[in-house]
C-alpha cells in the first residue's frame, strides 16, 4: 500500500532557481488529505510535507542554500558528473529500500495541490507499476500563428485507465521495487541528449509492467521563449533521430558488429527521411500549412543518419 510516508518525489535540477522555486512551492501546497503523515515538518511551517529528493546537478551546487531555506525537510545531494541520466541514477540511489513509490518532476513544472494524493490513490487502486498524469504547457497569452498552425501546441491526455503508450519523468509514479528490488537504471549513454526516461519505461513494459494514466493528476509548465521558434523545433525532431539511434545501437551492439549496425540505422534513418519529405511535399501541393507531425519524420531521419555517419548530439552537453 503506498502512502505519502512510502512515496519519495524526486527532482534533478541544473541552475533553474526561479522554475525551482515555483515547484517547491507546489509542493508544500500538496493537500494529503486522508494518505496521512509523512511524519516531517519544515522549518516554514506546521505542515507535514511529502518526500522530496532533490539532486542537483550544477559543477558547484548552487541550488544548495535555496532547498535547504525553502524544503528544510528534503534529502539535497549534489551530482556533479554531468548529465540527466547519472543525476536520475544519483535519485533513485538514494531512495529507501523500504520505499513503495517513486515519484519523477522536472525542475520547471508545477503541482497542482491534489497532485500526489491524486496520483497515489490511482496507483493503490489500479495496481498498476507506473502511473502517468498530464503536463500542461503554457506558451504565453499570444503564441505565434505560425506555432499555433504547426500542430506542436497540443494536449497529451487521455481517459484515466489502462494505457499503451511509455511513460515519461515529467510526471510519473513507478512502484519501487523496479528500482530497489530489481536494479532497473537509467542507462548513461542518454545522458547527453536525453531520452533515457523513454529507454527505461520501454525496458520496463518489455519486463511486463503494467502501465496507467492518470487523466487528474496534472502538473503545469511554462515553455521559455527561446524555445518558441522553428529552429528549437527543427534541433527536437533531429535529437529524437539521435535518441531512436542510441537506442538501437544499445540494444543491437551485442549482436550485430560496428558496420552492420551503423548501415541498419542508416536504412532506417532514410526511410524516416523519405516519408517526411512525401508527407511534407503533399500538405504543400494541397496549400496546407505543413504541421510539426509532417515535418519531424525528415528531422528524425536526418539525425538517425547523422548517428550512422558517427556524429553526436548533446542537448545536455556542458
């Protein structure tokens, strides 16, 4: 049985002290309601608060002083190798064996109040090993037309229940004892141009777990204005190419030798780049705006060849 005093929330963050502090304070606001005591309390108040495990991944720390002053009450540690994937790992190292849950948040989202009880509740009554809420993006009070006809603004939900697709850490619960019993791990090699959330979630269904979603417990982000442009959208499809080519070399590399692997890819990437040229090249006969959902197959390919012929990508690259 989970309750709020087995369920850890963990947070990876790399110098976001403003987003950072919006999502503590989301999560001092969780109303618990009838999940109980987690039997802490901060320095900040009477209120008993959840779980929180925060790893900050900044060469010198310096998300310190700021959860330690707003979230007395959280487990700080400080990961200096870089990457998303080893900061997750130094996460999930660090929650009790005896832990029931595993909650994942990024450092710039924010919980509503009823988030963790929300999610705890579906997870005790589904059973089911992850279960996964919807993220909602804001893009500002007037987003460009031209994003707006691009098909990229969209919502990703679905009706709570039973659900196909993997999960992600932008907002999930996974029962512990994939981390604690069964040593699952979130593979480095991603750590640079993520994805490693995908990798895991795919290994785990692969094992048999069985996946949720969770259609109320929501969570809200804002995107930065830097990323409202078409090159930030170009540089995703191409770095979703370079995910799906990590994944396949991780899983084929025993399997298949260096020049066999690297062609296999190479096929893929342009059968993915044929397809998004075709799709692309017909919304523009028909005088259709041409959406993200057209275009990131080319962009998928690209990148995927761009793996094959041995170059890299680091969207988290120091």
């Amino acid at each position: 049985m989970i309750t709020a005093a087995n369920a850890y929330i963990c947070v990876c963050t790399y110098r976001r002290p403003g987003p950072l502090a919006e999502l503590l304070d989301s999560l001092r606001a969780q109303e618990l309601g009838a999940l109980g005591s987690v039997g802490e309390t901060g320095e900040l108040g009477e209120r008993e608060l959840p779980r929180l495990i925060v790893v900050d991944n900044s060469p010198e720390g310096d998300a310190e002083a700021q959860v330690r002053a707003q979230y007395p009450s959280a487990h700080y540690l400080h990961e200096p190798r870089p990457g998303i994937a080893a900061a997750r790992n130094a996460a999930v190292e660090a929650v009790p064996s005896d832990a029931e849950a595993v909650l994942f948040l990024d450092d710039d989202e924010r919980a509503a109040p009823d988030w963790l009880r929300t999610m705890i509740d579906c997870a005790n009554s589904s059973g089911a090993d992850t279960v996964s809420g919807p993220v909602i993006t804001h893009f500002g009070a007037n987003p460009p037309e031209w994003l707006q006809a691009s098909g990229f603004i969209r919502r990703i939900d679905f009706p709570t229940g039973p659900w196909g697709l993997r999960a992600a850490t932008n907002n999930v619960l996974v029962r512990a004892h994939w981390f604690t019993s069964a040593g699952y791990r979130f593979d480095e090699a991603f750590s640079f141009i993520g994805g490693e959330d995908s990798d895991l979630f795919g290994r785990m269904q692969a094992a048999g777990a069985r996946s949720w979603w969770c259609a109320e417990a929501r969570v809200e982000e804002d995107l930065p204005a830097e990323r409202l442009s078409p090159a930030w959208m170009r540089q995703r499809g191409i770095r979703a190419g370079h995910v799906r080519a990590t994944k396949l070399i991780r899983r084929a590399e025993q399997d298949l030798p260096t020049p066999a692997l690297r062609l296999r890819i190479a096929a893929e990437g342009l059968g993915r780049l044929g397809y998004g040229v075709a799709r692309t090249t017909a919304r523009r006969v028909k005088r259709a705006p041409v959406r993200y959902v057209d275009s990131v197959y080319h962009r998928e390919g690209l990148g995927m060849l761009q793996a094959a012929a041995g170059r890299r990508y680091e969207e988290y690259g120091r």
